[in-house]
C-alpha cells in the first residue's frame, strides 16, 4: 500500500516516520505546505482551502490513501476533504484519542492535558471526545508557539525551555500530555522532562495503530522509501526528516 502524508509543514514527519518504521506500507509520499505553515492561527475557510488544494495534489499522486498528518485541518477540514478525495482519507484525532484509550488510567482522577493549537483547541473536538470516555479532569491550552520553534528546528536549549514555562508554570503536574499537534513529538522528550517523565502521546505511532487495524495491515516491507515534497523550501524539510531518523529515498 502506498500512502500519501499531508502537513502544514515539517510536523507530519513524525507520523511519516511511524508509517515508515511500522513496515506496512511499500511507499510514502509527504507533502509539507511549509510556504503557509502554521494553520492554527488560521480561520475555518482558509484551512479549509489550503486542505482542498492538498486533495487536488493528491489526486493526481500515485497512491492508495490519504493521511491528514495535522490536527488544525483534522478538526476543521477532514470531512471536506473527504467529499472531494477519490482516495481514502484519514485524520489524527480518534487515533490520538484511541491511543489515550488504550493506556487504561482510571479515568475519575487521571489528568489529562491536551496541548495543540488554538484553532485545535478552540474547536473542542479532543475535549469532548476525552469527555466522553468518562475522564473527570481535562486541561486543553493552545501552545502556538511551539510550532514556529520546531520549525526553525529549536529542539532544545534556551528559547524551548522559556517557552515550556511560559505555557506549562501554573498548570497542575498531568498524568499524561496528549499531543494534539504533530509537530509537538519533536521536542515530546522535553515536554515529558518539564513534567519529570511524564507520559505523552504520539500522534504517529497512534495512527499506525489504528490503521493496522482498520486495513488489517501486516509488516511485510524491510525498507520503506518516502519522497519529501513541500511548498517552500524543501531541503530544510528534508533535514528535519533527518534528524527525526526518516530513511529518505
């Protein structure tokens, strides 16, 4: 199976790479909007836009389904996307909240916090889905600026650190940190450090769960191969799928 992986920008490399290392799919093809990147500060329509104009690109690729590697399109665009794909599409959040599912933390006094975008987390849709599997205690925060600072590839030091304090200070310790926004696994070790090793969860292994068992997938490929594309700037992207550990074609 041949999977296309759509991101605002270099976030989605890090479910790329779960799909790559998961052995279930001959090919992956990554798309980054990186010229537009981030979408969380966007409205509804323009996501939505920017969306559509993957589907088209994708349309047009060899390969067998779609893989929305962004939370702020997964909750704003999905089901437009899906109207107008001639392949299946497929979004992070019920992977994500599936994954929190299956850690089994009783559910009435485990903390959750889900940390994203502001589009993502104005939208509810973590929360309400967490809510329903019966946890009592839910903090959601937008933490933008995580994004730009993954972007410019600032996986530690100084700028992370003030940043971490800046969002997480005044908020009570959580028994795990959902990750609602897929560039935030490129700095998860650091996240989970300010907690003291606290859990967290990765959109990308998440996905490769639950699409194992969606399409009944087998490991059966030693080596995947992934061609990087992006709107702006390609070859930063490539160095960031680099040090994430993606094997590039």
């Amino acid at each position: 199976m041949k999977v296309g992986v759509f991101d605002s920008g270099v976030g989605g490399l890090t479910v790329a790479k779960a799909l790559q290392h998961s052995g279930c799919f001959s090919e992956l093809l990554y798309y980054g909007d990186t010229a537009r990147v981030p979408y969380g500060n966007k409205d509804k329509n323009t996501v939505t836009r920017y969306a559509l104009e993957a589907v088209e690109f994708f349309n047009g690729a060899d390969v067998d389904c779609l893989v929305v590697a962004c939370n702020t399109v997964s909750v704003t665009a999905l089901e437009a996307m899906r109207q107008f794909s001639n392949k299946p599409v497929y979004g992070v959040v019920e992977p994500g909240v599936l994954a929190l599912q299956q850690l089994g933390l009783e559910v009435e006094t485990s903390r959750v916090l889900i940390i994203a975008t502001r589009s993502t987390i104005n939208s509810g849709v973590y929360q309400s889905h967490i809510a329903a599997l019966g946890y009592a205690h839910i903090d959601a925060i937008a933490t933008p600026l995580f994004v730009p600072i993954v972007e410019e590839a600032l996986f530690s030091g100084a700028i992370l650190e003030e940043t971490m304090r800046h969002y997480f200070s005044e908020l009570t310790t959580p028994d795990v940190v959902l990750l609602g926004c897929t560039h935030f696994p490129l700095i998860a070790d650091q996240i989970s450090h300010f907690w003291g090793g606290v859990k967290t969860i990765h959109s990308g292994e998440a996905m490769v769960s639950w699409l194992r068992d969606k399409l009944e997938l087998e490991a059966k490929y030693a080596q995947t191969p992934i061609r990087i594309l992006a709107s702006e700037n390609v070859a930063a992207v490539k160095r960031t799928a680099e040090h994430w550990g993606l094997g590039l074609a």
